[in-house]
C-alpha cells in the first residue's frame, strides 16, 4: 500500500441474528454492505445452531458467531468486540435495532468514546415492545435502555414512524430516514407494461397474496376472515389466497380458516426463501397485508416492485409509501368487512388496479432501489468518519469563571471526545492593559 493511501475504514456490526436467516433486518445488512466495497465489515452475531460455522464470510462481511443465547448476548458480543477493536482498530461500530445488539454497541461506545456509534432501527413489533420485555427489570436498565438512542453518533431508521421513535427516546445525534430496499431487477417479469406477465390473462381466478410471518402483528386473521366475507357471503367462487411464511400462530390461523369453511381457497405455502418469492408475486394479483403494526414493510414494496396492486393499513412506516388511492389502498384496522370491501373493489376496477400498479412500481423504482438505498447509507458513514478542525472563540476561558467560561469548556470537550481537532482562542489581551483602556479595547 503506498504510504500516503489512505486506510480502508472498517466497521463492526452488532446484531442478533445474521444470514443465515433472512428477514428484512439481515437482508437490508446484506444488501447494503455487498455494495460497499470500500469498507470492511465485520460481524458479532449468535450461532442458534452448532452446525453453523463459527467464523466465515459472505459477501463482503466477516461473520463471528457466538453462542449464549440472547439473554448474554450484549455483554459476550461486547468482550468479543474488545479482543477485534484491538486487533483491527475499527473505525465505527453499527448495531442493528435497539434490542441486545444495541446494548452491545453502547457498552462498546462508553469504552471508546472516540469510535463512531451508528444504530439502525428496524423494528416491526409496537415501540413499547423492549420495555414490556423488561418487566420490573425496567426499574434497573430502563435508562441504560435509552442510552442506546442518546449516545449513538447517528441514527438511521427505516421509517419516518422509527425517526420519530428516536427522537422521542432522546437521541441527540442526527436522525435520517433510510429505507429498506427492493432487488428491482428480480421483478422485470411482473413490470405491468411488460408482455411477460407469468400469470395467465386468461384466468378468471383472482390471487390474493400474503408475504407475512403468521404472527399477531401482520393482522393474517383478519385477512382469512375478509376472505370468508368474500367467499361465503358474498358467493365470490373465483378468488384464493396464498399465505407464504410460518410462525407461532400457524396452527391457529389454519383452525380459523376450517371453522369459517375457506379451506379450499387458503393455501398455507410455508416459508419459501426470500429468492423464490417474486416467482409467487408474478402470479398473484393483489398483494394484501392488514398489520396491526410494520416498522416499514419491505414486504409490501416487494410486491410494488413486481407490478401489484397493494393493501394495508395506516400504521407505523406503512403511509411513507402507501398513499390512499395513488399507490395502494388502505383498510381499517382489525376490520375483515372494510378489508373484504377494498378487495372486492380492486377485483371490481381495472382501470384502478392499474393506476396504483404503475404508480407504486415507479415509487419503489425511484426511491427504493437497493443500489441508492447503499449510496446513502455510505454516505453516513462517510458523514461519521469526518473530523473536523474546529475554532471556539471565546470571551472567557477556564480557569476565569463565569457561565460563558464553562459553556466553552462543555463544547471543547464535546467535540474532543467525537474525534475532533479542537482549538481555543479567548481573548485575554485586554488584561494586560491599564483597567482605563480595557473599555476603549472593546
């Protein structure tokens, strides 16, 4: 390396799990570091099963995974991250969501003030989820919970739903709105205008699709009810749905599907791989997702990038991209006959199948495309590495005494301890002359 390059940065990541899992959080993490290639990423993530490897890479990410379940995750990731800082000197550290793995990044942050502290957030379950799991714990680490949001260097949240989220926990540094991204070109084939739309123009049967763990949150119950309301009162023969994903409520959401007498146009299709999923969205018509609650919902800009019309309610990051009647529509919460009725009306209307269609393609195509979703996350990083030289200039100046004095100091050290170069000019000339002259001086 020639003695005036300057050092590839490197960044160790935090986050409790890591591919070989693949929900949105791990993806995004993926997505993002395989286009940067001039920042090395390390990661300290769990190793849920013995047949994982300890130590490997993918993409452009060296993976260390350790074992003792969640409950130890943030004090053995910390330790672990002592023994790398050492050897690799990293520039920043980077926790994903605000859970364990933030307590890990701050634990981190506390021992080296002068490394840059990012966190993501990427939640999807309700806000006050984390405190909830803390129980009477609470009382003890409710405010070192907080401290992951007011000492990180920067905040990038996923939703303007998450930035509000940060702001209101106390975070200081700035916080800006990154999105998940979508692999546009997976969905050339579902492109409206394109002539290669995989499902039949032929059929009369309308696919209604789900992408969705079955958990309470994605609000699938309400969609398998919506679909009875349709199927059964209203004798509407040529329509199905396919769920795809598990989740601790599948067996509950099958015996509500039997008792309402939709079996026959549910199909539970299990988890299929992230990689699969937009050969299903090529075949579907309407993409639905009633959340109770969405971080964001990369789930639903999938299916806008592969050409389907989208339905979902107004909660959390969701109205970010679903604007009613433009991009998507929206249905009440908890409520199957408001949900029936807005799939019936997409059924009903082509014209607006294809205005929202083409609309919300164009959204995803223009603004969350994974290649610009890269470009700004590494240009965070670029903002966080940035030292500056800073000048404070300052009537009075420790050891004189006096609030401006010790405002200064406050600022000299802030900005120290972020890595900056820092000076200081008071003007204490005016001392030096005969107490007369001093005011003609000001």
């Amino acid at each position: 390396m020639d003695f005036y390059e300057e050092r590839k940065k490197r960044v160790l990541i935090f986050s409790l799990a890591y591919i070989p899992f693949a929900s949105g959080a791990e993806l995004a993490v993926k997505e993002i570091t395989n286009r940067i290639k001039d920042i090395d990423f390390d990661i300290i993530t769990l190793r849920f099963d013995r047949k994982w490897a300890k130590k490997e890479k993918i993409g452009n990410v060296n993976i260390y995974r350790i074992g003792g379940g969640k409950l130890f995750f943030s004090f053995f990731a910390f330790w672990k991250a002592r023994k790398f800082h050492k050897k690799n000197g990293y520039d920043s550290v980077w926790s994903i969501m605000a859970n364990r793995a933030g307590f890990a990044a701050l634990f981190f942050k506390l021992w080296r003030p002068k490394v840059k502290y990012l966190l993501t957030l990427q939640e999807g379950d309700t806000l006050d989820y984390p405190e909830k799991r803390m129980g009477l714990a609470k009382i003890f680490i409710g405010g070192l919970f907080k401290k992951i949001f007011t000492k990180a260097d920067y905040v990038q949240a996923i939703s303007n739903y998450l930035a509000d989220w940060a702001k209101n926990m106390g975070a200081k540094a700035p916080v800006e709105v990154v999105p998940n991204g979508v692999s546009i070109n997976k969905y050339e084939i579902r492109n409206p205008k394109s002539e290669t739309n995989l499902k039949s123009q032929n059929s009369n049967i309308k696919t209604i699709i789900t992408t969705s763990r079955l958990v309470r949150k994605n609000g699938v119950d309400t969609l398998i009810k919506a679909m009875a309301i349709l199927y059964v009162q209203h004798r509407m023969s040529n329509i199905k749905l396919q769920i795809l994903g598990d989740g601790q409520d599948e067996k509950k959401l099958k015996d509500l599907a039997k008792e309402l007498n939709v079996q026959n146009v549910v199909r539970f299709l299990g988890h299929i791989e992230p990689e699969y999923v937009y050969k299903y969205l090529a075949e579907a018509d309407i993409f639905v997702r009633p959340s109770r609650t969405e971080g964001l919902g990369s789930s639903f800009l999938e299916a806008m990038g592969a050409g389907l019309p989208i339905i979902g309610a107004p909660v959390g990051g969701i109205p970010d991209f679903l604007k009613d009647g433009e991009t998507g529509l929206f249905c009440k919460v908890d409520d199957s006959k408001d949900l029936a009725e807005k799939i019936k009306k997409l059924i009903m209307d082509e014209t607006l199948v294809k205005r929202i269609a083409e609309n919300g393609r164009r959204l995803v195509l223009e603004k969350y495309d994974w290649d610009n979703v890269a470009k700004q996350m590494k240009e965070i990083f670029k903002t966080m590495g940035r030292k500056l030289n800073i000048l404070i200039c300052t009537g009075i100046y420790p050891p004189d005494i006096g609030g401006p004095a010790k405002y200064a100091k406050n600022l000299t050290d802030e900005f120290s301890r972020n890595g900056n170069k820092v000076k200081v000019l008071a003007y204490g000339m005016e001392k030096k002359m005969p107490i007369g002259a001093r005011h003609f001086w000001y």
